[in-house]
C-alpha cells in the first residue's frame, strides 16, 4: 500500500477544504515538512490497523506521535 500517495491525497483534500472555507494557512504538500508527512503516514496506518477507531482515538494517536 501507498501511504505516502494516501497522505498526500488526504492532505490536499483536507487543504482544498480549508482554502475552500477561507483557511489558506495549509501549505501544498511539496512545502510542508517531512515530520508533518510522516504524521499523515502514522495516522493513515494506524486507521487501517484498527478499523473501529474512533476519531477521539485517531486524535490521540496524533498526540502522541
């Protein structure tokens, strides 16, 4: 599986949302940094590894990454 394709389809999903909303803070994937990359790759294994999660434990997981 491509977790980096699916970060960067999430991030730029999630960044259309927001410009889309009048939030133009989120920068395009090729400028943010490769923790916040490797971020997105956690958070989508880790959604795949438990498909009952709950987005409080999704939330959770982020933190302690």
């Amino acid at each position: 599986m491509n977790f980096d394709l699916i970060a960067r389809i999430c991030h730029d999903a999630n960044r259309l949302w927001a410009s889309a909303n009048g939030d133009h803070s989120i920068p395009a994937w090729s400028e943010t940094t490769e923790q916040h990359r490797q971020s997105l790759r956690n958070g989508i294994q880790f959604t795949i590894d438990n498909p009952d999660v709950q987005p409080a434990d999704q939330h959770q997981q982020w933190c302690d990454f």
